[in-house]
C-alpha cells in the first residue's frame, strides 16, 4: 500500500532528496528565481510555500523551524524581513511554475521556479510576447 507517501522520490535515497531540496529552498530564497526541473519545482515549491508561511508567522519557534531547513542564516534572515513585508496580505500561492522547455543533455522538462511579484509578472510577461514576436518574425525569414 501506498498509504501516507505524499511526494515523488525524485529517484534518489530520502537523505539525498532532503539535501537537495534544502539546498534548493536557499538558493530559492537568495536568488528569488531558480532554474530546475519539473518534477524538482513541483516538490520544492511545497517547501518553498511553507517557508514563506513560516515568516509570517514570526516568532523565535518559527524562525527555529525555518533554519532547521534553510541553510544560511543570512537568507532566514532575508525570509522573516522582505519577504514576509511583501506577501503580508497574500494568502498563498507564493511561487510560480514557468515552463522553460527541456534540457540539452538529456531532454528533460525544465521549468523556473520563481517567487511572485507584480514587478516580475509584467516583466514576465513582457518577454513571453518579445520571444513569441521574435520567433514569428524568424519563421517569416
């Protein structure tokens, strides 16, 4: 039975899959914006959600809870001040999933994995339409 198994293996052993998570959750948190696979962005972005849930929280428990998973302490820092102020009146739905097409080495799904902001969303969307405008005017040629 498969009863109480919430989440993909990612084809790796357990502490290998929560290393790499929480080394992806503080990249996440510096960067803003990481570039991974799918299946990799649908795990981290459970994380990644409950990290920002942590923040506005507060408190020393939460921050406590927060740095057992994220590994510097520097970006728990970065999670509990700025990122906390800018997601204070969301209710969820922290990060998005962008897919960004598939790797050279061995074809596989690649998608971005970013933190939401209206100032990001416009630009996002600005470059959707210059690459799709870009790739119509080269078909033409």
């Amino acid at each position: 039975m498969h009863h109480g198994k919430a989440g993909s293996k990612l084809g790796r052993t357990s502490s290998h899959k929560e290393a790499m998570l929480r080394n992806m959750v503080t990249s996440i948190i510096k960067h803003e914006r990481i570039r991974t696979t799918d299946m990799k962005a649908k795990e981290l972005r459970k994380i990644a959600d409950k990290m920002i849930t942590l923040g506005k929280k507060g408190g020393l428990h939460a921050r406590r809870q927060a740095l057992a998973v994220v590994r510097d302490k520097d970006m728990v820092g970065k999670l509990f001040g700025e990122l906390t102020e800018r997601y204070r009146d969301r209710q969820g739905g922290y990060t998005r999933i962008i897919k960004a097409g598939y790797r050279f080495g061995d074809n596989a799904p690649v998608s971005i994995l970013e933190y939401i902001s209206d100032e990001k969303k416009k630009e996002t969307k600005a470059k959707a339409k210059s690459k799709t405008r870009t790739r119509k005017t080269k078909e033409k040629e």
